[in-house]
C-alpha cells in the first residue's frame, strides 16, 4: 500500500495547475448515457475514482475512449445493462448518479447502494422520494435499487420535487431525470455548488431546457432525446482550496492556474482574515503567505457558505496558527476523523460533539499518521509540511480517490514529499 514521506519545513513558490472537478466530473460522466450520441468531456481529473466511474459505464456496454490530455470520449448508443454492480461501485458514493439517467433513458435501473469514506451517513432516500415523484416504481433489497417506470409509461413525468435537505448528488440526479421527463419539472431546495451550474451548463449543450440553476429553485422543461456534445469540466475548488491552505501553512508566494476564486468565498475570507494574502489573477488565483497567521473559527455549512469539504484542511491550518478557534461540523456526524492523527503531530484539538476546539501550537512534529477519508488525508499532507522531521501518511488511496497526482504538484512547487510504494 502506498504512503507518503514529507519532510517538512519548507515554503512554497511557483505555479500549480488546479485539475477538472471530481465532483463535476462524476455526475457528467453519468449525464453521457443521457444520448445515444457521443459525448466528448475535457479536463477529466486522472483520480480513481474516476477510473471507477468508467469501468462502471463501460461494463454497461459503454464504448469509452481516454486521452492522455484528460480528454474522455464516451459513447454509450450501444448501451446493454443498466445496471450499477455493488464489486464496482462499493468505493463510491457518486453511482448513485446512474440512478437518474439510466431510468430516463431506458425506463429501468438497477444500482447498488453507494460507499464511499466513511464520514457518516449519506441517505439515498431524497434521491427515491424525488425519482417516485416522477412517476418511477422503487424498491430497496438485497442491497440494490431497482427502480422502474409503471407499466405502459415510456418516460417519467415532470413533477414538483422538494427535498427535506440540501443535496447535491440528489439535485443532479433530478437535473439529469428530468432533462429527458414528460413535462415540466421544478427543484425546490436544489443545491447551489458550482458543479451543479457546470452539470446543467453540459445538459444545455446537450439539448436540455433548464433555467434557474445556480440557485435554489430550477426549472427544467424535459425534451425527448438529447444529442452530443463537446463541454470542459469545471476547475475543482476544493483541490485549489486544499492548496490555498498548504502554502498558507508553509509560507510562501504561489498562483493555482484555472482556480477560480468565485467559487471559494468563504474559504478566501477566512484565508484573508487570518493574514494570508489572497487575490484573484487572470488565469488563477495568487496566495501570499508569511509568518504565523491567526487562527479563525468557522462553521460548515451549504455553499455558499463554508465547505465541509474544506474543514479538514483549514483545521490543520487552524492547528500551527496563533490562537483558539472553534470548527463546528453541521454537514456530517463523523467527520472529525483526522483529529486524532492531527494530535499525533502535536496538535491542540478537543472535540465537543460537533465542534472541534483547537488550541494553535508553535510547532507540529513528524510522525506516522493515518489516512481515514479523502479530506482528512488532505489536512495531513499540510500538517506534514510543516511538521518538523519526518511525517509519513499511510493509507493514501484515500487521497488518489480526489486529488490529481497532488505530491507530483507539490514537489513542483518545492514541498519535499516523496510517494513510498
């Protein structure tokens, strides 16, 4: 299993490229079995997650074709199994994306029950609600959904879906199941992360009618077939997030090339509140940082507010700046995971329920530590790279499931990280 050696210590300088979102890149591979036309996606991340989804569509009967420049070609006209097997989908919470598109398309689907980290409970049970609304049968058992359209219906029927909670891969399920629905459909309570936008964005170029998204409430008028397209994958702000973060730690002058620094307010005015110098460039964003900075409390919550995806990371940060804070955890119930690795570095953490109190120390020491989900394996490469000596991350697949080659980018801009097999 591979791990990763950091020797910490140093600051960081130079240019960083930011990757193509996970999180829109997933829900958009599965918006390609929308058209039996091919669909051409660019700035792929190269993550495993990634690698999963494309297994998955291929064993549908899928034709797939990669390039080395991140660009995927996807033509799933010939597609045969509408199904999602649990041995390729147990690793990842997103197949629960198929579950829209295939019924849209084909009037059936069969789909395991998503895993993923195990940062708590991530209930499917909006996305059934939402899809029976619109006219699907579903039941639950022997793991699997299987959802179907009542006999003599061809396609789903628009219909007013209002979710108990805010969800993101439920919105895009929606968005997708509803391009291709009998009607008008209305999402009420729709997430607003910027993948969402980038998702209906694709659809639009597809042939989809949608208006509103990017904002709570959006309209979809379904079309009967969607066609081919050439779309971008959005840049993935919790990847430049993550590096903002790191080089606020360490010290040090870099820009993240395509980060766009609209889609991480929250982050950047805690980033500035805290002394880091953050502007937006063309092309990028630029992050300054010198010196100890003030640690700053904070409260996770839906965007536009503060990202639980970014709560691990700016906690270790938290953790070696001057200063108490209070990180309070609203999204998920389990995801103060890495605390206690972070206290194996000498951090100053005590954890209260959902609130995290942190103590800032002068000095985080290397040790060996362990990965426990993807976001928590972020915040221990920046601990590590301000630790002194030696820090060693085990369980790294963790970070290879969202982060493109993010060691090979941090050397670039002069981290002393290596990958042990």
């Amino acid at each position: 299993m591979d791990k990763l050696l950091i020797r910490g210590g140093r600051q960081l300088h130079g240019e960083v490229l930011i990757s193509g979102a996970k999180n829109a890149a997933l829900p958009e591979l599965c918006a390609t079995l929308l058209s039996a036309e091919p669909v051409t996606l660019r700035n792929v991340p190269r993550l495993q997650d990634v690698s999963t989804m494309l297994k998955l569509i291929r064993n549908m009967g899928v034709q797939v074709e990669q390039g080395a420049d991140g660009t995927v070609r996807v033509d799933a006209g010939q597609l045969s199994s509408p199904e999602a097997p649990y041995e390729l989908v147990k690793t990842m919470r997103a197949s629960v994306l198929a579950l829209g598109p295939l019924l849209a398309r084909f009037g059936e689907a069969t789909v395991s029950l998503p895993g993923g980290c195990a940062i708590g409970s991530r209930p499917v049970d909006q996305h059934l609600k939402g899809l029976a609304a619109m006219g699907a049968d579903i039941v639950v058992e022997h793991g699997y959904m299987i959802a179907k359209l009542p006999k003599g219906r061809t396609r789903l029927k628009g219909a007013r879906i209002t979710t108990d909670m805010v969800t993101v891969t439920g919105t895009e399920n929606f968005l997708m199941a509803a391009a291709l629905a009998e009607g008008e459909t209305i999402l009420e309570n729709a997430a607003q992360e910027p993948e969402i936008p980038d998702l209906a964005e694709m659809l639009i170029r597809m042939g989809a009618r949608i208006e509103g998204h990017g904002s709570s409430r959006i309209r979809i008028q379904g079309v009967e077939a969607l066609h081919g397209c050439t779309h971008q994958v959005v840049a993935d702000r919790i990847e430049a997030g993550t590096f903002l973060c790191a080089v606020a730690a360490t010290g040090g002058d870099v820009v993240l090339k395509h980060g766009r620094a609209d889609h991480l307010d929250a982050v950047i005015e805690k980033l500035r509140e805290a002394g880091a110098t953050v502007t937006a460039v063309e092309g990028g964003i630029r992050v300054q940082s010198q010196g100890r900075l003030k640690a700053q409390s904070f409260r996770t919550t839906e965007y536009p507010g503060f990202p639980t995806d970014m709560q691990a990371q700016f906690m270790a940060l938290n953790a070696i700046s001057h200063g108490p804070s209070k990180v309070t955890e609203t999204i998920f119930e389990n995801r103060f995971m890495h605390v206690n690795e972070l206290v194996r570095l000498g951090a100053n953490i005590q954890i209260d329920g959902k609130v995290a109190v942190v103590e800032g120390v002068e000095r985080l020491s290397g040790a060996t530590v362990m990965a426990t989900d993807l976001r928590a394996s972020a915040s221990l490469v920046i601990a590590g790279l301000v630790a002194e000596g030696e820090t060693v991350v085990d369980r790294i697949y963790h970070l290879d499931r969202g982060y493109d080659q993010m060691e090979a980018k941090l050397r670039g801009i002069g981290a002393d990280i290596e990958r042990i097999k």
